[in-house]
C-alpha cells in the first residue's frame, strides 16, 4: 500500500497581501515617527523588510530519531539539501528549510548576515553555534507558505552538553519564540521523556498555545500498545505543562512508506487531515500576529513621541540645559503624568519607569524633536482607519461565515 | 452483533486453601498469644472468620450514568437484586453483590451486624448510612470469587451534599481501604472530571497500586474523539495523581448490546482479555495479602508479648507496686531498650512509644503475664516453617515458571 504525498491546500496569498500591506503603511506612516523621536535607541531596531517578509515557520523538536528529518521531507514530498536520516543521530545542526528558486545549501555564517532573511538575531551566539546552523534552500510549494527549522535530536546528559558548541537550550528557545508552530515529536515504537526533555518541554511554557505534539511511528505498535503509549504521554505531558489545556496530540506515521499495520488507518488519516488543516491556518494566523504586534508598536511609538516632544518642550532655549535635563529626569514621574493628562493616554501605554530613566541619563535631551503633531496624526489614521480596512481583507472562518449567514437570514 | 458474557476463569480454589490454612495458624498458635498479652487493648480487635473468608472486592466508582450498575450486571451475566439502570442517577446506595444460594436483598443494618460478613466495621456511621447500604445475594460463578461494591455516582457540588444522610467520601475511603481493586470508571462518550471527582480521586492517593481506570462506552465515540476523550482523561489524572507509574486504562464498552461503531472492535476485546486477565488475579493477590499482613501482626504479638512479659517481670511482688508502674512508664524508652537486647527484635518492629505509654497509663501491669516461652516458639514455628510451607501451594506466575524451567535445564 502506498499513500498519497502530504500538500497543503492553503491560498494564503490574500494573508501576503494584508502583510504586504502592513509594511507600507509602517514604511510610510510609523517609521518616520520612530526616526524622528529615536524609538530604537530606547525600544527596538527599526523593522526591515525581513520582519514582515518572514514565512510561518514551524520548529520541530523531539529526541534523535524520532523522525523529525523524515516528517519535513515528507511534507515536501522531496528530499532537501543538507538531510540526513537515519537510525542514529544524524542531524547534527539547526536548518532552516525554506524557499528559494533552486536547490542550495547556505552555511549559517553566511545566512545570518542577510537582510532579506529573519536570522540575524543569531549572530549574537558566535560561530559556536553558526557553524552548527544554515539553510537548505528547494523549490516546494509547501515552502512558499511555510519555513521548517529541523534541529538535531535532545540527546540525554552527558552527550548533551559535551558534544556540543553552544548552548542547545538557548537556541531553543530563541526559535520557539519566533515559531508560529512548535512541533513536538515522540516515537511511538520507543517513548522516552528524559529528564533533558522534560527540561526542553518546560522552557516552552509560555508558548503553550503554539506547541503541537506528533505522536510518530504510530502504526509500528498494536492498537493496544499505542493506547499504553498515548496514555502514558498525556499522563507525563500533562504532570509537565502546567495549563489546563489539553495539547493536541497528532498521531500517525509521518512517512511515505505503507503502514506497518493497518488497524488505525482511518484514525492516521484524520489526524493528517487535521494537521494539515493546521499547518494551513498558519498564514492567517502569522498574519494575524503581525496586525497584533504592529499596532502594539505604534502605540509605544505614540507615546515615545508624546514624552520626547514634551521633555524637549520644557528645555531651556540657551542656559541652564545639564541643570534641567537632571531635574526632569528625576521627577520623570511627574513629568509622565503630565504627557498622561494633556494628550489622555492610557497609563498603561507609558514604558517601563525605571528602564526609560536609566535610558534618559546618557541622552542630550536638545537632540530631542518637537512634537510634530501632523506625524502623529497621520500614524492615528494608520491605526484607526488603514488597519481595520485591512483587517476586511481577512476572510471569515468557516464559523464566522455559518454565522454571518445566520444573521442576514 | 452480538457479544459473548464476560467469565473469569479463575481456579482460585488453592489461594482459599491458603486462606483456610493460615485462618487454622491464626487461632491456633497466633490468638493464644494475643489474648494472654491483651493484643487487642494495645492493637487491634482479634480476628475474626470474616476477616479471612471475605472475597476479594472489587470498588466501583464514577460520575452518575458512567454505567458502573450495568458493568456489573454484564460481568455478572445477569441482573442483580436491586439493580437500577438507566439515565438519570439510579443507585441511590451502596450495594455489595456478593455469593448467596438464591437471589436476596439483605438491607444495611441488617448486615452490618452478620458476623460473617466483612461489613461489622460499617457500623461506626449509622443508620444515616446503614439506610443507604445494602447486600445484593446471588448465585453466580463469578461472585464464588469476588465481590462487587455498587456506588452511587458522584454527584456535582450542593447535590452531593444536601441529598445525602452521610458523608459520601469516608464511606468510600472505607471501602476503598479494604479493596483489592478500585475501578474508576469514566464515559467516552460524556468525559466530566468535576471538581468533587477530582478530589474523589485524590483521596485515593495511598491506594494507587489498587487503581484501575475504565473508559466505558468508547465504541460511542469514533476513533479520533475517543483518542481525545483518552488524552484528556490522562492529561487530568497525570495532573491529579502524584505517582509517576501511569494508572491502567480498559478502553471498551462493558454491556452485552452490539458495538455501536466496530472500528476499535480487536481493542475492545483485546481490552477485556486483560481486565479479565486482571480480575482473575485478585484471589491470588489477595490470598498473598493476607499472608503479608498475618505475618506483620505475628511479629507485632510477639514483640508485644516480650514487652508485656518484660513489665510483668519488673513488677514487685507485695508492696510499691503503684510507684514502680509509675517508673517503668517513665522510662519506657530504657525497658523497650531491655527488651530489644534482650530478645533480639529488631527496633523498628517496635510500637510507637508516645502512643505506648498512654496505653500503658490505664493498665494494672500486674494484670499482664509473665513471658509463656512455649507459647511464643509455638508461634515462631508458624513463621519460620508453617507459612513458608504454605506459600509453597502458591502456584508460579507464567514468568516464574518460565524462569524455573530454565533454570532445572
Ligand atoms: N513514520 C515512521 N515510521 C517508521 N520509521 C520512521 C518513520 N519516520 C522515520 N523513521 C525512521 O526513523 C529513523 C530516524 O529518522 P530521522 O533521521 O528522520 O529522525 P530524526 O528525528 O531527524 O533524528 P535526528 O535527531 O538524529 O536527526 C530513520 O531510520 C527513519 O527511516
Ligand atoms: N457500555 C455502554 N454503552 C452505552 N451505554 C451504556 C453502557 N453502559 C451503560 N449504558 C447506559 O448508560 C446509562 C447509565 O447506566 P448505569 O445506570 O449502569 O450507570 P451508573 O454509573 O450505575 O449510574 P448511577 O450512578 O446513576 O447509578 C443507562 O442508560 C445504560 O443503559
Ligand atoms: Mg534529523
Ligand atoms: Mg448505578
């Protein structure tokens, strides 16, 4: 019996557009707000092209041999540069698996210096870790959706941190954020939860929400054997993840090989059904995310404006400016206070007190701009009008349409 | 389609030859020393028949409507005396379906007080009780070796507790001490962990090994729902249940109506062979508990049988006698020290000594005996050669006898 190659059925393009167009109104309306009043000096880095360009990626994590290699070729249906598969540890570095016109291997040095592509923020591991990095590079349609970041297997104690040249935890958790999906696979044929990925799973608190667990090599066991081994997954997962919320588990065989036993056929293919059906909701939900982060930004840049325009206002024209930048600095709480009432903003919009304190004392607050009020204006309208017309770009869910309907019936 | 009934093909008749046969150890050679040292002001009631005859027993426990009544009935192969089924809660109280000649309903408070039946002990919580308590007698093959206990479901919050003339969690904290098996039972196709359930459970900690849960009504359900159904059932207890061993699950749906999806059918049965596997084990782990704990309470008469003896020993013969008790009790820790050199017993096989001394404090030691060494060597044979004789009737395990053939080879 041979079964059909996985493809996902996604047309995200229409979630490209609300993406492509978020970028040209933080272009043209939000960052010449950040420019003017020094938003990265105090927040973060402007954002390129690459922080909205980026796909939905999705991280996969597991012990060696799980089958994590075999699971992202599978879903392309084709071999990518740079896998290895088999019985042993074989992946031995991170690889981002991602779109490009023809088959390439980049290394990670290499990789992470590029601005077209959303990993320069890993130069800050070294080369210790670079060189345990790159990008493998196909023409899939599935990559035109989605990135996979494949990684080496959690390998138990000792081998864990001997072998190797940074920090594997560290790591983790730096894709994990960035993750619109984090895959956790386990082997049905062969579970373990070692102490190492117990430790792994924990430090994914927090991105709850993103994980997905495979149960892999699901028809290699009986059906009964298969219940023992799910229990007792859930039975761990559930002692480990703190929320009350069920994972979603997927269970199946995720290769292109016959099922060993049949018995659960039906079951694998439902559970593949709906992961699909999974990975396909990435794009709308990544671009979701980006509606979410991008407003969250514009309204820190507001009221980074708001409190830069105010200090410069109340500087002195010629003397006494060291004098009065110290004073204003320290009755900053009051100086918060006044921006809070004359412009109404929510108090819980201002930054961090004491961070912004300590960020004020190595600043010449005569370099700060005047409020200029039509800069501001224009990045209102950006929130009160461009976004939510983007926003009805967005199609229904199958649930809003069913309800939709419902009330214009 | 239809299913055959359920049978347990248990040969358990050599396990109650045991049972007789440390019943005859007991009243002969163990009893004449705890009535002569007063074993039953210090520790526990002498034993009584009851005490070796009762069956193993098998708790039932779950929400309402679970089908813990129709597990039972479909065990059994037939209606019960007092039996209720249906969908609304039913069993209103709890039923002990036990072996009798001919079908008979014996109310609470009438069987509270047959001395040989295990249930004399129930006594201590009252008509409120007695009332909602009742003995369901049968002639059935299965019953020859276990006894079931029918519950009322657990109810959610106020209900639980204004319908109820007892306190539902001691009763079953009673039970569930005296059980060789407790079944959990849950419905795939209606899962409800409430918050009176949990604690249910939690109050079970302590009684893990005796645990078992059951996933009733799972062919209600199609694969992927029972799979979630599963996962979450284990996700909670993994939470609820502090052990790291995971509890067994029977998946299946135990009544005598056709499967009402087939897709899990080689589970289902699967399943059954192993819960029936289970439940014929019961006479053999009971038998064995009865030993363990007849040998405990040997020990514990013989030490208390040297202490008692050692007290007497120090009393005078005419005059001081009160002070001298007095003194002895004072220094206790130094007598059970004596004691302990003295004889050679092992100081955890020691009573506690803070509760020891209260006791001590309303006796007349000249009421004690002195040490009877005849008696007590008596009741040494019966551990260093009667028992161990007796265990030799146990018939192996499959492994055991695996590993004795290999080793004859
Ligand atoms: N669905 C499956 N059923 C049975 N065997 C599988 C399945 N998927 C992969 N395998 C086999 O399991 C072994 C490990 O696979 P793979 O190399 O993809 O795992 P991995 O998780 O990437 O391991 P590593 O952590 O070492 O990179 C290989 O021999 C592969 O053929
Ligand atoms: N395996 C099964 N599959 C489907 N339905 C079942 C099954 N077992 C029992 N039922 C139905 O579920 C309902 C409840 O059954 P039952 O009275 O045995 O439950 P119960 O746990 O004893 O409830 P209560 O706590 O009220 O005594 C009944 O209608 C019964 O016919
Ligand atoms: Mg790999
Ligand atoms: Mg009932």
């Amino acid at each position: 019996m041979s079964r059909g190659k996985a493809r996902v059925e996604a047309k995200p393009e229409v979630f490209y557009g609300v993406v492509d167009g978020l970028k040209k109104l933080y272009k043209s309306k939000i960052m010449p707000v950040e420019q003017t009043y020094l938003f990265h000096e105090f927040h973060s880095p402007l954002l390129g092209d690459s922080d909205f360009d980026a796909k939905p990626t999705v991280l996969l994590l597991g012990q060696y041999s799980v089958g994590k290699t075999t699971f992202i070729q599978y879903m392309l249906g084709r071999d990518f540069p740079g896998q290895h598969i088999g019985p042993e540890p074989t992946t031995d570095r991170f690889i981002a698996v991602m779109h490009g016109p023809e088959d390439r291997l980049i290394p990670g040095n290499a990789l992470a210096v590029q601005a077209d592509k959303p990993f320069r923020g890993l130069q800050r591991f070294g080369t210790g870790f670079l060189n345990k990095f790159c990008g493998s590079q196909l023409a899939s349609p599935l990559l035109e959706n989605i990135t996979f970041i494949d990684t080496p297997g959690v390998l138990s104690g000792e081998k864990q941190r001997i072998g190797r040249t940074y920090d594997f935890a560290q790591i983790t958790e730096w894709f994990a954020e960035r993750a619109d999906m984090i895959l956790l696979l386990f082997d049905a044929h062969k579970l373990d939860i070692s102490d190492e990925f117990r430790r792994a799973i924990e430090a994914l608190n927090g991105h709850d929400d993103k994980v997905r667990v495979v149960l892999n090599k699901a028809d290699m066991v009986s059906s009964q054997q298969l219940m023992r081994v799910y229990g007792a997954l859930m039975w761990a997962l559930g002692k480990v993840i703190k929320t009350p919320e069920v994972m979603r588990v997927y269970i199946g065989s995720f290769w292109d090989q016959p099922l060993h036993s049949t018995e659960n056929q039906k079951l694998f293919e439902d559970e593949m059904t709906d992961l699909l059906t999974d990975l396909h909701g990435l794009p709308r939900n990544n671009a979701m995310r980006k509606v979410n982060e991008l407003v969250k930004r514009a309204r820190l840049a507001k009221v980074h404006a708001f409190i830069l325009g105010h200090l410069r206002a109340q500087m002195p024209a010629v003397f006494g400016k060291e004098k009065k930048q110290k004073q204003l600095i320290k009755h900053l709480p009051d100086e918060f206070n006044k921006v809070r009432l004359q412009y109404q903003v929510p108090a819980s919009d201002f930054p961090n007190i004491q961070r912004f304190t300590q960020q004020l004392e190595v600043q010449d607050f005569t370099r700060f701009q005047k409020l200029n009020q039509k800069m501001i204006d224009d990045m209102d309208h950006v929130l009160s009008v461009d976004i939510p017309n983007l926003l009805k770009r967005f199609p229904l869910e199958p649930e809003q349409v069913a309800v939709a309907a419902a009330s214009a019936a």
